[in-house]
C-alpha cells in the first residue's frame, strides 16, 4: 500500500491511484475513485472545477 498527500491534483496523477480520500478541514468527506468522485459531483468535483476555472483565466 501506498499512500501519497498532495495539494494539487491532475487527472494524470489520480488514475494511479485505486482510491483518493478528500479531507476538508480534517474530516474525510468523500472516497472513492477518481471517476467515481467526479461523476457524484461533491467535494472533491467542486475542488477540480474551481482549479479548472482558476487556471484558464491564467
């Protein structure tokens, strides 16, 4: 088992991983599998499309 801690996730990155735990402010709050966790739209959906917005106005 391997466990990785990052700030900043790319879609690259999370289909190594079997499954990602979001923390928000240090309580889990969503598991699962990359796709899994953006097809149910919570958290961990709303983390990626702020980055997403943030980065195009760049």
């Amino acid at each position: 088992m391997i466990i990785a801690i990052a700030h900043r996730i790319n879609k690259e990155m999370a289909d190594k991983y079997d499954e990602i735990i979001a923390i928000n402010e240090g309580e889990i709050v969503e598991v699962g599998s990359f796709n899994e966790l953006i097809e149910n739209k919570g958290y961990f959906y709303s983390l990626c499309y702020l980055k997403n917005l943030n980065e195009s106005r760049l």
